[in-house]
C-alpha cells in the first residue's frame, strides 16, 4: 500500500489531526469540491484501514467530520463558496457522517415525549 505523499507527511507529524486539516482547507482553497476532497479522504481511510493503521485512521476520520459538518461550528472546513460547505452526506452515501445531528427529541426523557 503507498499513500499519497501528502497524507504519509501529514501523517508522521506530531499533530495529524492539524496537518491533515491544513491539507484538506489547501485542497479546498485550490478549487477541490468538498465532496471531492472527502472521497480522497476516503480513499486514504480505506487504505490505512486495511494496513490495521488505526491510529492514523481515526485522524483520518477526525478531519473527514470537519468536512461533513459533523464538529462544533467552530471546526468546520469551508470552502470559498458557502453554500456548498459543510458539506453534508447522507448516511447511505458515507458510513462516518449522517444528514444532521441528532433533534433534541432524541434525547428526551419518557416523561418529556408523553408531554408532547
């Protein structure tokens, strides 16, 4: 298995999760779509996956939620065009992310949905 060059640098940092997003918002500031950047992403999470990398996958997965949309706001990756980021995948397309966080509802007391 052989990464692209850019993620195994990324990789061997002391702080993945930082330089693999500065990669992914260089990608997106270089005119990659977001959905183009996470099925990179993908990819490398496949690879390292199947290499029993776990650590570096879960690095992986950490920015590929940046992406998705599935962080606090503060974390999110944009692109320069706001209307297409976060970019959000349906969980059929993307086993890592779903459509939205969950509604409070979902975390409602028994005694709280019987009020409703």
């Amino acid at each position: 298995m052989t990464l692209d060059s850019r993620f195994e640098e990324a990789l061997s940092t002391d702080d993945r999760v930082g330089a693999l997003r500065r990669l992914a918002q260089n990608l997106l500031d270089h005119g990659h779509g977001p959905d183009g950047v996470l099925m990179e992403f993908e990819q490398v999470r496949r690879q390292l996956r199947d290499a029993a990398r776990e650590d570096e996958e879960d690095a992986i997965v950490d920015v590929m939620d940046f992406l998705s949309g599935w962080c606090s706001p503060h974390m999110r990756l944009v692109t320069n065009d706001a209307a297409e980021s976060p970019v959000l995948l349906s969980k059929s397309s993307h086993p890592n992310t779903v459509e939205s966080p969950p509604n409070s509802s979902t975390f409602a007391s028994p005694a709280d949905r019987t009020r409703s």
